[in-house]
C-alpha cells in the first residue's frame, strides 16, 4: 500500500495536530511531523498544507525577522483551526474504526 | 500567538547571505528555482506560497552538505507538490502561457536539463566541484569586470590602454565584484547580471588574444611598407641604411670591408636597384665592387659612388671622421704608426658561406684584403 497516497487524506489534521500546542514554521512542522513517524512526509506537501489551512482561515501566520537570514513564517492554529482539528479527529477515529474492522483477519477477536 | 502580520512582499535585497557562506547559498538558488516555477501564478499567491521558503530551505540546507536539489529533487517537483497540496491546479492547466506548442517544446527542453543536471549532482566529485567554484566565484566576478571593462573602454575611447582607461578598468572590476558580492535577487537584475556573465564569456577570448598577442604599432607609412622587398637592405634604428663605413680598431677608417651576416649571407643595403630604396628620393647612386672571379660585391664597404661628372666612382665622404682606438687588442698596433690594423678573429666566428674572392684593388683605394689584415685608406 502506497503510504503517501494515505498521507494525504491525512495530512491536514496532522498538521493542525502538530501546531495544535505550539507554533511553528514550515521546516519545524516538518520535522514534528517526521518525529512523530511520518517519515516520508515531503517539505513541499507540508507547506502547501500550511498555506491551503492558513488561507482557508484554520491558521493565524506571523513573520519573525531574523538579523542573520531571512524572515521566518510562523504559523499557529486559531478558533476555526481548533474546531476543524476536532472535526478530522472524529470523522479518522470513524474511518479508522471502520477501516479496522474491514481489515481484521476473520474470526479474530475484535 | 495568534497575531497576524503583513507577510513580507520580497526578501530582502542585498542580504547578508555573504557571511552564512553556501547552505544559504544553495537556499536562495532552490527557492528563486521554485518562485520562478510559479511565475504563471499572481505575485500574492506566489507570496503566501513561497513566503519564508528561504528561511526554512536554509535550515534544511544547513544540515547537510548534500545539495538541495538531490534531497528534495527538481525545484520544477517542488512547485509542482506545493501546489498541489496549497490545492492549486497545476502549472500547465491553468496558466496564461502553457499550452502552445513553443511551451511544450521547452518544457521537454527543461526537463532535458533537468534530468542532466540531477545525473552531475548525483556524481560523488560534484558536492567538490560545486564548493570549489563557489570559492572562485570573486575572482569571476573580477575577471568579468575587467573583461566588460576593457570592452567599454576600447569602445569608447579606442583600445589603446591610456591611464584613464586603466582606472575605468579598475572601477569596472570593483562595481562587477560589488554586484556579485550583493547577489541580486530580483528577476530583472537577475537576468541582467546573467546577460553580463555570457557577453564576459563571449568576449573573453578576444580580450586574451588581444592582450597576449602582438600589440598593433602603427608606423608612418614611409619607413614600413608591407612590400617584401622593402623589408631587405639594412635597418637601423626603423631608418633604411644606404652605406656602411668601418673603422679599425685604432679608429681609422677601411675600405673594402665585405661583410657577412651570421647565416653566412652577404650583408648587402642595396643590390643596385632603385626600388630598394624606401625614401622618396634614393641616395646617390652607389656602384659595387667585382671579386676575382668576377661576381659583384654589393658587400664590400664603404660602396663607393657614382660621380656625377661620370668619371670614375668615388668612396663617399666619412660620416664621422674621427673614432677613438679602442682599448685592448688594438693599443700595440696603435703605437707603431702605419703598421696594418689586424682585425681580431672571434673564434666560432668564421662565415659558413665558403671562402670569398680577393677584391680588384679599387681605384680610390688600397687594396683590401678580406682577412686577416685590412689597410688604412689612401684618403
């Protein structure tokens, strides 16, 4: 099964997840995300992620000037991200649930 | 936490990039490769997409010495999934410029290059090559200073190299260093500064060839013609020499001198012709001598000349009457007044064109013979 085609339906709530309790910018979300196991998570899906959320209003961005390098973009999740985060959590719990049971071997033990 | 500030319209020209060396470097390359992919896009979307790229490639870039372009692929991959995933449609669907055939002609082009752009990265001397061109980078950036330097002032002030012309050269070095030091980033500079690096490249060989080669000197007409004929006879000083008149080593003038070059040739300023004479007016005509067996001699010195009353030739007057002996093999002879001047004989020396003739003895003159000893004129 192809990981990352299941990344994507996925992707959006894990970024509201990883943003949830902190802000962050784009290379650090990826990173979060790496560590929290999505290994093969790619840079640009993760800022194109970021961008769609921000402009769709779920994240508040800022800019942090840097006197050694360029500005940094901070994103961090507000209201509206909040109650699409606990929207996506219900519909995978769903999902996964159903998916689960789908896949369970037969006659296991549910 | 929350607050919302305006996103910054455009890095920041200039930057300070210089100090934080090659992963900054490679960054700014990456992320300007990537807006330029999303050029089709309006300049606030591009923002918002590509909006702290820099910052967050430099971290990425930092981390490792892998070049970015190996770790992420194509930056053309990377526009392509940052769209897809801002939920954007794709460069060639929707843009103002995408579906004619001359843009799918060089899109294959590109993605030509692309794909043997990531062949050399993937190499294991390119991670080398690439940080030891990055060190060479000022003094490309010199070179091409002086290089459009030198075109602008041969240009516009001819390609002699005048003092005026070498501070404009340097000047020239210094704005090129200046320029590559600030790393433009705007796309019109961009464009303009890469337009520079390949007219520096064009017109570089022309500029080695001219500096190395033979400097063009432009003579009067009247002492260097490209005549081949002219280029015979005997030239000092850029003057064409008529006669030649030998002194002895106690500073007396010979007669019957026959001279020969060092490839054994005789050493000859005319052969009686009138086009060996590149003055306007020749001199006076000379007349050679005959050998023994009967040659002409136009190498025996001074020639004598043609008098004008058509009697018999006369040696001309001595340019310079007096000389004084010369100190050494000389002095002895000196002393004993009337004895034969004898010319020392250099060793290695001898002419390799064979044994010469004994002259006819002139009618002006005593007889001169050709080695060892040669006798004062009779005049």
């Amino acid at each position: 099964m192809d990981a990352t085609q299941l990344l994507k339906g996925v992707l959006d709530a894990a970024v509201l997840a990883v943003v949830e309790d902190d802000d962050g910018y784009g290379y650090d979300v990826v990173r979060r995300l790496r560590s929290a196991g999505l290994e093969d998570v790619g840079d640009a899906s993760v800022y194109g992620t970021l961008r769609r959320l921000y402009a769709a209003g779920a994240l508040s961005s800022y800019v942090v000037p840097s006197e050694e390098g360029p500005h940094r973009k901070y994103y961090g999740i507000n209201a509206r991200g909040r109650e699409l985060l606990e929207t996506q959590r219900k519909s995978w719990r769903a999902f996964s649930e159903t998916v689960d049971h789908l896949l369970a071997p037969e006659g296991a033990p549910r | 936490m929350s607050t919302t500030l305006p996103v910054p319209t455009a890095p920041r020209p200039g930057g300070d990039g210089g100090a934080t060396g090659d992963p900054s470097l490679d960054a700014r390359w990456y992320a300007a490769a990537v807006r330029s992919e999303l050029s089709d896009l309006p300049a606030d979307v591009v923002e918002e997409l590509s909006g702290g790229l820099e910052a967050d490639l430099a971290e990425l870039a930092a981390e490792s010495s892998t070049p970015l372009a190996e770790r992420l692929g194509p930056p053309s991959g990377y526009a392509a999934e940052l769209r897809s995933a801002a939920g954007l449609a794709p460069r060639s669907a929707g843009g103002a410029r995408g579906s004619g055939l001359w843009a799918r002609a060089t899109e294959g082009v590109r993605e030509d290059v692309e794909h043997a752009a990531a062949h050399l990265r993937a190499q294991r001397w390119w991670p080398g090559a690439v940080e030891r061109a990055v060190l060479l980078r000022p003094a490309w950036w010199a070179l091409r200073g002086a290089l459009l330097g030198w075109l602008l002032v041969g240009a516009f002030w001819g390609w002699g190299l005048t003092p005026g012309g070498f501070l404009f050269l340097l000047a020239a070095v210094a704005a090129s260093v200046e320029v590559g030091r600030r790393r433009p980033v705007v796309p019109w500079k961009r464009a303009l500064v890469l337009a520079a690096n390949v007219l520096a490249v064009l017109i570089a060989p022309f500029a080695l060839s001219s500096v190395a080669g033979p400097q063009t000197v432009y003579v009067d007409g009247g002492y260097v013609s490209s005549d081949p004929a002219a280029s015979s006879g005997v030239w000092v000083d850029g003057r064409q020499v008529t006669n030649l008149y030998p002194y002895d080593a106690q500073g007396r003038p010979l007669t019957g001198v026959q001279l020969l070059d060092d490839h054994g040739q005789p050493v000859a300023t005319t052969t009686g012709a009138a086009q060996d004479w590149t003055t306007s007016e020749g001199p006076s005509p000379l007349v050679p001598v005959v050998d023994a067996e009967g040659a002409v001699r136009w190498n025996a010195y001074p020639l004598a000349v043609q008098s004008e009353t058509g009697g018999a030739p006369v040696l001309p007057p001595l340019p310079q009457p007096t000389l004084a002996p010369l100190v050494g093999a000389g002095a002895s002879a000196a002393a004993a007044p009337g004895a034969s001047a004898t010319p020392t004989e250099l060793p290695g020396t001898t002419p390799t064109a064979g044994v010469l003739e004994p002259l006819p003895e002139p009618a002006t003159a005593t007889p001169p013979a050709l080695t060892p000893t040669a006798s004062v004129s009779a005049g």
